[in-house]
C-alpha cells in the first residue's frame, strides 16, 4: 500500500471546545510544508502537542 500525504495542517488551539452552542474561538489553521514530530508528544506547535499522556486527539 501506498500513502500518500497532500496536505499537513496544524492549529494552536482547538476551536470546538466547550459546551454545544458556543461560539468558536479564533484559533487559525496553518498549512505547513513540514511537521515536527516528537516522540510520545505528537505534533510541536500544535493544540494536542504534549496535551496528556495516552490522549488519542
């Protein structure tokens, strides 16, 4: 099998979070043309990065 990757966006906060009918915050979304990865962390500069051991966001 094959991946292939298009696209890679990462956020610095989450926009949805909080109860039904909030409005959403303003948080932008960022094409990037790299990531950095980090292991047992996820994804640096992005809302889940570190966020909490085991967390599967």
């Amino acid at each position: 099998m094959t991946v292939t990757i298009k696209h890679l966006y990462i956020s610095p906060g989450d926009n949805y979070f909080g109860p039904y009918g909030d409005d959403t915050l303003d948080h932008p979304i960022t094409q990037r043309t790299s990531i950095d990865l980090v292991a047992g962390k996820g994804i640096a500069n992005d809302r889940y990065f570190g966020f909490d051991e085991g967390y599967h966001g």
